[in-house]
C-alpha cells in the first residue's frame, strides 16, 4: 500500500504551510478559498504546474473531461465511500465547480517502505474539512484523477505518515458535514464572485 498521506481516496492529515516554487517541489499545484468553475481551476493547475514543475512539464495538461470521468468511473466496491462524501463528488461532476476548501494537487516523488524512491505523477482533488481536535492542521480527502509511475531509484529517505483516533467511516462522516452546503446548491457563486486562490503547496504531516 502507498504511504498514507498520499493514498488515493482516503484520508489523511495535512498542515497548510507557506509557498513552494522548486522544480523539485515534492507536492504542488491550485488551491481555492471559494466555490470555482472547474475550468478555471484546471488552468490554474495547469499553469502552476509548468512553472515549477519538471515532471509534470513532460505530462499531457489536465482536462475537465479526465477530472469528470475519473468521478464517475468511481468503483464503491474498490474504494467505499461513504454516500454523504461521495455526494460531495457527484456534485462537482454535474456543475462542473469545485467547492470551497479545495484544490488540484500534484505528487511527483513517492518513498514507500522498501528500498527505492519513484519519481510518479499523481494528479488528485483534495477536499479539506476542520480537524475537531487541532486547529493547526486539517483533513484532507484525495480523489486520484491520474496515476503514473515513471522511474526509480535508491532510497533516501522516506515519508511518515499521521494517524489518529478517528476511523475512515467518522473522518468521512466529518468531510460531508462540511461540504453540506456545496452538496444542496447552498454556496453557489456568482460568475463575477470567482476569487480563486492559486498557490502552491508542499505537504508536512502533523
């Protein structure tokens, strides 16, 4: 199994640092502070990545139609879900936005537990909700949208994950309490209401 923090569909713990712009930049990518056309925060993702990263540069650019299509290829059966956070996801597949607390994120380094580092391209949605118990850090679920393993080579180092007492079901539960109002219509935005933050990130777990 990949290393916690960066397994698709699942939940994790991230704490949200300042700006990273090195090519070598293990996480990137768009993060957005409110409700965003899909297509505009593609662009955005796209852009962030031709500026700092030399692995994504070499990747076929991101499209509405790869993020649409990896939602409703959804196996609940390879990767339960519960249905409040799964409606989460059918929503930004019917309007084509993604909701507030959000962000396309790349990974372009994976260390897992054995003896070799993988250079890979993992293209995801993340969508954040509160942490109850730590105001300094939050949850975060990844839906991956792209999935590619491209070289390796000798370990140096390697990526310790979080854990907590909360199970997968409870931090679920948590995430689609706190996307309710994207779910009903409730945070829909006007066309010229569109601030979305774009900045990029690197990951350190708490």
């Amino acid at each position: 199994m990949k290393p916690v923090c960066f397994v698709s569909l699942f939940l994790v713990v991230l704490f949200l640092p300042g700006l990273a712009n090195a090519d070598n930049s293990q996480l990137g990518g768009a993060e957005f502070t409110e409700t965003t056309d899909l297509s505009d925060a593609v662009e955005r993702f796209n852009a962030q990545v031709n500026r700092i990263s030399k692995v994504g540069r070499a990747q076929p650019p991101l499209t509405v139609d790869e993020i649409i299509a990896s939602i409703r290829a959804w196996d609940r059966k390879r990767n339960p879900i519960e249905p409040g956070l799964l409606a989460v996801f059918h929503r930004i597949a019917e309007t084509q936005t993604l909701p507030a607390d959000s962000a396309i994120m790349f990974t372009q380094s994976w260390v897992p537990n054995g003896d070799y580092e993988f250079t890979v391209w993992w293209v995801d949605i993340y969508l954040y909700y509160p942490r109850p118990d730590r105001d300094d850090s939050k949850f975060v679920y990844i839906h991956r949208i792209r999935d590619r393993t491209i070289s390796s080579r000798p370990r140096q180092g390697w990526i310790a994950s979080d854990s907590d007492s909360l199970t997968l079901p409870e931090r679920e539960r948590l995430a689609a309490k706190h996307f309710a109002a994207f779910i009903s219509g409730a945070d829909a935005k006007q066309p010229s209401d569109n601030k979305a933050v774009n900045r990029s990130t690197q990951s350190r777990g708490h």
